[in-house]
C-alpha cells in the first residue's frame, strides 16, 4: 500500500443529511472508516442505517454534507463509487430459479470477467458450497442463501464492501460462517462497512463501532472504547464488565422509541424499537 493510499480513509462522511418528507432521518452524520477494516453501525430500527448504506452505494442522494468512497465522491462519481463496491442488502439478490453456480457465473459475466465458471466454482468453493451449487438457489437454506449473496457480492474484488444486516435471520452456525467470511475479507485489506442490530456481531468482528441515534452518530470508538463509557459494575466479590449491550442501551436508551420521530416512522421498521440484540427472531 502506498503512503498516498493509506492517508485517505476508505469512506469519509462529513454532515450528511436526509429527510424524507418531514422525516428528519439523518440530521449530519460524520465518519471515516479505514482501509482494510470492519466498520459496523449500529441503531436502533428505523434510526437510518440503511439510509446511510444507500447514500454512500449511489443509490440515494443526501440533501446536505459530503461523502467519499475509495477517494470518489458519491454526488460527484457515482460511477466510479459504484465501480469501487459492492452491496448485501437487507434483501437477498439471489435469483431463486438459478443454481448457485449460475447465479455466481452470470455476476461474473455482468461483470465482463473471464472464465465466469472458473470464478464461481472457485467461490463456491470458498463458500462451502461446492455440493449445492448445480442446486436451484431456491433449495438452498436461509444460510446457504446468504452465503451466495456474499459471494455474489465478492466478483470482481471491490475494495469496499456494504453488507446491511448480513446475518440477520440466520441461525447461530450460519453466523458464524458468515462472521469468518466477512473477516478473510478484512484480512485480504477489504474494507467492510456493516449494519447490524446484533450488538454481538459488532463485538466479534467489528475494529469500530459507530451508534447512531436520533440522526447523529453519538458514539464511535473501538469496543474497548465503548466499554469505556461506562464504569465497570463491580459487587463485592465479582468485578463485571459492561458489555457492548449495556454501553448501547445507556446512550440510546431502552424505552423502545427510535428518538424524537419515532411515532412518524413507517410502521414496518418502527414496530420493534430497540431491537439490537434482543429480538427473538
Ligand atoms: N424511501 C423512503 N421514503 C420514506 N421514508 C423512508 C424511506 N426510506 C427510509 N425511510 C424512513 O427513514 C427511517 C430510516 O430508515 P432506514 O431504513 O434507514 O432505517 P434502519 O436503521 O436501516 O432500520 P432497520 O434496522 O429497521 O433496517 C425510517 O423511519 C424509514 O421509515
Ligand atoms: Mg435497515
């Protein structure tokens, strides 16, 4: 890497705003992610991580403030951002009818690659499905799903990768192959931005932690950092340690309101409140 590469962070995002009619969502968001690590927001439902996904992905434009990805500016270079990424959203772009060698081989003929059956066989290899890929995709585990999608998502080796709520639905096992998965990306100097509303995925893989809450980011730090915040509750005998979910609930809150508009957001995403790390599902 060079010194010119490794002065500009990976994602810079300075007074970002968005409002969605009178939905104030984003109120100026600030961060930088460096390069090659795992960045993940967290926040409550509806607090706006998936808004701020989309802006930074090209997909939505902000009404004020600036962002760069890979050194380009989103408003200004949305081609060459676009070039630069790639997005897991929270919804699955896996086409069902496909096998998984399929869906994997036409990504990487979009993508005007050589040798697309090379390159998907060789990520269904790394992604352990080398057995169920000639398997419609609409066979495959929710796991298995989420698997593909990330692979998807890897052809071509984009520098910067979005994953919005990777493992959300996944059962304890899948998680953690997709944990490991998201870190082989970070050790190969991927940059990763994730939301999540596990506070404990953001403990096991994240190097920051940005919280954001009422359209600001009100915390941002490494986990030790975070832990930081708040004095360790000691009893007598027993010294504890707050965990990420004790800091996260202290600065957002646990009363289950997303902030001052909670009652205005779209009943879809404001119906669990604080979710983080709490929802059964
Ligand atoms: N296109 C849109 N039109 C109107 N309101 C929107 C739109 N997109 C998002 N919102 C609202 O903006 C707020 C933030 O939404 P966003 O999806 O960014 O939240 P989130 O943090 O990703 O939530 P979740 O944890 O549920 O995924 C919500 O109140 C949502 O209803
Ligand atoms: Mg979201």
């Amino acid at each position: 890497m060079t010194n010119e590469q490794t002065l500009e962070p990976a994602i810079r995002v300075r007074g970002i705003q968005k409002s969605f009619k009178d939905l104030h969502v984003l109120r100026g968001v600030d961060f930088d992610v460096e390069r090659g690590s795992i960045f993940a927001l967290l926040g409550s439902n509806g607090a706006g991580k998936t808004t701020v996904v989309r802006i930074l992905s090209t997909l939505l434009k902000a009404d004020a403030g600036t962002a760069s990805v890979h050194g380009f500016d989103v408003a200004a270079k949305p081609g060459d951002v676009r070039e630069s990424i790639s997005l897991t959203g929270q919804f699955a772009a896996v086409d069902e009818v496909l096998s998984g060698r399929e869906n994997l081989a036409l990504i990487a003929k979009l993508r005007h690659l050589k040798n697309p059956g090379a390159i998907a066989d060789e990520l269904l290899e790394r992604f352990s499905l080398t057995e169920a890929g000639g398997r419609k995709a609409a066979t495959y585990s929710g796991g298995m799903r989420r698997r593909l999608d990330i692979a998807m998502s890897l052809i071509g080796n984009p520098p910067v990768i979005f994953l919005d709520e990777p493992t959300t639905g996944l059962d304890p096992q899948a998680r953690i192959e997709v944990w490991q998965t998201v870190r082989q990306l970070a050790n190969g100097g991927t940059t990763v931005l994730l939301t999540t509303q596990y506070l404990d995925e953001a403990e096991q893989l994240a190097d920051r932690i940005a919280i954001l809450h009422k359209g600001t980011i009100i915390q941002n730090g490494t986990l030790s950092e975070l832990k930081q915040l708040l004095p360790p509750a000691t009893v007598e005998y027993v010294e504890k340690q707050p965990s990420l979910e004790d800091v996260f609930l202290a600065l957002v809150g646990d009363t289950g309101e997303t902030g001052d508009d909670a009652e205005n957001t779209d009943s879809d995403t404001a119906a669990g409140g604080v979710r983080a790390g709490r929802d059964p599902r």
